[in-house]
C-alpha cells in the first residue's frame, strides 16, 4: 500500500480521510476506521494536524505493536493496509487504510458499532446495527458461501484472478496483492476459507471444464433472430464459464450482431458511432444479470435474444422480497442476493455502486436519444428489454452497419474479395452465421456473389 500523504493532506478530512497528530489518539481513530469499514472505507492518517499540516510523529516498536493490538478489537477480523512514510524531519506519518467490506458488515470496535457521517464519527444507532448484524448472519447460508467440496484452485483460472486484482489496484479499491499468491488472495477476497472454495469462487473465475458437469447455471445463452420472433436464428451462441469470460462473451456477441449509426454532435466534425442498445446500458444489463441471478437455479442460465426491435436479458430469478418493479428507476435499497459476487465486481472497478444499476441503464439510454429499458418479471426471471430507437429512411445504410458486417466491408475494400472461411475467421462465428451475414450484404446492395460452391467469393458492388 502506498498512500500519498501530501495530496491526502492538502485535500482536508473527508467522509473517507481522517488526520490524528499522533498515535497518542489511538482510541479515537480506531472508532474512525471501524465507521469507514462500515461505509466507503477510508485512510487514517497519524502525524497530521486538523488544518493538514504533515508534521509526523516519531515511531518506535511501542508505537507499532499499539497499533496492532488496538486493530485486534476491530470485530470481526479484518485486512488494514498499513503504511509508514518517512518525513525530512526524522519523523514519519503511519497511514491506516481499509476497504468497504460489504459481506462482513457491521464491524465493532470494542464491542461498539461506529458509522462515519461527513467528517464526524459517531456510534451506530442500535436498530441500523441490529439489521445489519441480522443480513451478516443469513450470509452464511447463502448458496455462494458454500464450500465446493471436490474443486480446488486448480478449477480456476488464475491469468483472469490477476487480472481482475490489478484493476481493483489500479482502482484504488483494492490493496497491492501483486505478489500473493492465487490462495492468499482468494482468502483476502473471502472467496476461500481453511476448509475449500467457495461456490462464488468458480461463478466468477472456474474454467469451463470445471464448470462442466455440476454447474449449468454457469452459462451464457445467445441469439440473433429473424424479424420479431423466434422463428428462425440468424446467430447462436452458448458459453459456459466463469463470470467476467460471459460478460466479455456477450459483449463480443452484440458487437457482431447490433447495428450501428453514425451521428454527428452539434459543432463537431466527428461522427459519433453509436450501438442500438448503448455500450454501458447493455454491459450494465448483462452485469446485473450475471450478478443477481439465483444461482441455485441449476438448470437456468442468464439468456440474451435480440431481434429486429429490441434486445432482451433473462436472467432466473425474481426480485428480492419487498423491492418493488417500479422502484428499479429511483433510488432505492439494494438487497443483493449474491453479495460476495457483487463485491467482487466492485472491487475490479466493473461496477460503481450496489444497487445504482437499473438507474444507471435509463440515464445511458437516454442520453443516447435511445428508448428507456422496461424491467418486469416473467417465468421466474427478471428481464430487461431495450426497444430500438427508430431508424430514419434518409439515413444512409453504411451507418446501420453491425460491427460484424463493417469487418466484412473493410476487409474486402483492402482485400478485394472474401469468402466464407476467411468471414468467419474475421468475425470468430460458425460457417452458417458467416454465410448469413454475406447473403445479407448481399441483399443491401454492398457485395455481390461470385462463383459457387468451395469456390464463392463475395466483391464489392459497382
């Protein structure tokens, strides 16, 4: 952990930043960071005045082992980033660091609750504590804490674990894990205890032949349609995997297979290309989808279909009990069913905070000029269906172009033809879906088909 004491300094105490002179207010900054644990997190920072000046303290041993006892009552236990910047004086600065930890809230310190409201600390009111202490004890009945009795760390994927922790790092939400090994952060990240893995610890990061056989649900479910139904399929695609290898999955699959148009800003000479269903509405959609859904639901998987109108996301399970389909617009308590999932995501920097997802969706598609998402629940599933905004005629057709097609058209510009195998190379689809997508570019008047058979090559229209 490295903290930048003088930018803390200069910024003033904070929700989130608390100056102590020295370690001599020990006690009271060890109230601070118990409020922050059950908030945002935050930094305490001894060796620091209230007006921001670093003057430091001297530090000893003494000083040192105060602090961990004193960290010893924090309840229950937890991981604090401890930091000591050396000061031209002689003296040094000891920085306190902790993360929102939103599985094991409420903490205590000696025995008391704090809560952090502004720049002050105070102790929890006893009705907030009581229902945060009564969510923590139905934590442990969860289905993603239990063990995966069978699984081992080898199940994982360990290049996807560090990755995801490097952007925790680069976040800020996270401490420096750079060199623990793959069983110590999964223990820091309590997706693994003395006893095995935890369910959540193959959702978010099993390998598919892991995943195989005693997790289904673990899937993703992909389809482009003809029209308006689903009569017939222009693109078909099934994943099974750990959670952020569907969200990239899906993503990659709607590239292919949403339009894109180009517009242009007022003052401004650059087109802006923008998907039928706005990039961060649509990854905001599969996330909330691939994070809530009731994974104790073996057989269901989160399914995507997109037709010629709109786009949907399925995802198996209802709405926790007493949240309302027409508060997911407006602020609202978030009761996540899969909270160490959802954790993790936080911490990667995938998602900015629990339970803003459903309005975050509407602010995007809005902005966009795109039609608001309609949330409702059917057949035990919750779904969002994004309409699309309606095309203009006079629009020219190269700008509702799919991705998938203007790979197609950029290759045969540079290339002068193209056929079959070399589309779905291109595009990494099967050779029904390479075909369907030349007929179609066939049929808009942009190539025309040469040859038959092995031998078809597709060129550019004159």
């Amino acid at each position: 952990m490295k903290v930048d004491i003088y930018s803390l300094a200069a910024t003033g105490e904070s929700e989130t930043v608390e100056f102590k002179k020295s370690t001599g207010q020990l006690h009271a900054a060890m109230e601070t960071l118990c409020g922050f644990l059950n908030g945002a997190g935050g930094v305490v920072l001894f060796g620091v005045l209230d007006n921001g000046k670093v003057v430091g303290q001297p530090v000893s041993d003494k000083s040192m082992q105060g602090i961990a006892g004193a960290l010893r009552k924090l309840e229950p236990a937890v991981q604090v980033g401890i930091d000591v910047v050396k000061l031209d004086n002689g003296n040094s600065v000891i920085a306190l660091e902790v993360y929102p930890d939103r599985v094991n809230i409420p903490f205590a310190f000696e025995g008391k609750p704090y809560q952090r409201t502004g720049t002050m600390t105070y102790v929890m009111p006893q009705d907030r504590y009581q229902t945060l202490l009564l969510e923590r004890m139905s934590n442990v009945s969860r289905w993603e804490n239990r063990v995966a009795e069978g699984y081992s760390i080898d199940d994982l994927d360990a290049n996807v674990i560090r990755r995801i922790v490097r952007a925790g790092i680069e976040a800020g939400r996270l401490p420096d894990y750079s060199n623990s090994g793959i069983k110590e952060i999964l223990e820091k990240l309590q997706l693994m205890d003395e006893r095995g893995l935890y369910y959540a610890a193959l959702v978010l990061f099993g390998e598919e032949r892991a995943l195989h056989n005693d997790f289904p649900q673990c899937e993703m479910r992909m389809a482009r349609f003809a029209g308006k139904t689903k009569a017939e399929f222009l693109d078909n695609r099934q994943v099974r995997g750990g959670a952020f290898e569907l969200l990239e999955e899906a993503v990659k699959f709607c590239a292919r297979n949403l339009k894109i148009r180009g517009t242009f800003e007022e003052g401004k000479l650059q087109r802006k290309d923008v998907m039928q269903v706005p990039y961060k509405a649509l990854r905001e959609a599969l996330i909330n989808a691939i994070c809530h859904r009731d994974y104790s639901v073996l057989g269901g998987a989160v399914s995507m279909a997109i037709y010629d109108d709109r786009l949907e996301v399925w995802s198996p399970g209802l709405l926790p009990f007493g949240t309302k389909l027409e508060q997911l617009k407006i602020d609202h308590t978030s009761k996540p069913r899969n909270p160490s999932i959802i954790d993790i995501f936080y911490k990667s920097n995938m998602i900015e905070k629990w339970g803003r997802g459903t309005q975050n969706m509407v602010e995007y598609c809005l902005a966009e000029n795109v039609p608001e998402p309609e949330y409702f629940q059917q057949a035990d599933s919750m779904v969002v269906r994004f309409w699309f905004a309606e095309e203009k005629d006079t629009a020219p057709v190269a700008l509702h172009l799919t991705v998938a097609q203007r790979k197609i058209m950029d290759y045969v510009k540079a290339n002068g033809k193209i056929n079959n195998s070399q589309t779905q190379q291109l595009n990494e689809i099967s050779e029904d879906s390479a075909n369907r997508a030349l007929k179609k570019l066939v049929e808009m008047g942009l190539l025309i088909k040469q040859g038959s058979a092995r031998a078809t090559v597709y060129l550019l229209a004159k």
